[in-house]
C-alpha cells in the first residue's frame, strides 16, 4: 500500500496527530478516536494494525497494555517526495518584495 493510501484516510491521519505528541496506549488511542468519529474500537483496532503493518506506527507491550509510538521512516519517504513540489509553497529566497 502506497503511504497516501495509508494517510487518506481521516481516522489514520489522526491516529498519527494524536501519537505524534507522545506515546500512547492503544487504549487512549482507541477511546478519542471512538469519541471524534463514532468508530467501533475494533475498527479503531484495524485502523492501528493498517498503520502497524506498513511502518507508520510501532508497539511495544508495558504490562497488559499496548503502547504505540511514531515510526518515523514512512514520513521521512513522504517528506522526501514532497521535496519535488515544495518550491510551489516555499518563499524564493531571490524574490524581491
């Protein structure tokens, strides 16, 4: 699956904004998402196993909870490709006002 496949969705996406302020539990994860979108926490569930398999987010166990984190590699690639279009939004430094 292609990363804008991964990202085009709206429930991913913010998955990601909220794991992108720290770590968290798949079940804060799940609750502001099940809160914001009306999802099921399976679909929640589904949702971070999509992000998991294509390396957008990785786990670890810390008891019986399952904590996630930002995998940093996917944006990097995405970043990396925005590279060719940002001279359209990014100021010319040679540009005169």
């Amino acid at each position: 699956m292609h990363a804008f496949d991964i990202l085009g969705d709206p429930v991913r996406r913010r998955i990601l904004e909220l794991l992108a302020t720290g770590e968290r539990a798949a079940g804060d994860v799940g609750a502001a998402v099940q809160a914001e979108f009306g999802i099921t926490q399976s679909a929640v569930s589904q949702h971070l196993k999509v992000l998991r398999s294509n390396g957008f987010v990785q786990v670890r166990p810390e008891g019986n909870r399952r904590v996630y984190t930002v995998a940093p590699d996917p944006l990097r690639e995405i970043d990396a490709w925005l590279d060719h279009f940002r001279r359209f939004w990014a100021p010319d430094p040679d540009a005169r006002t």
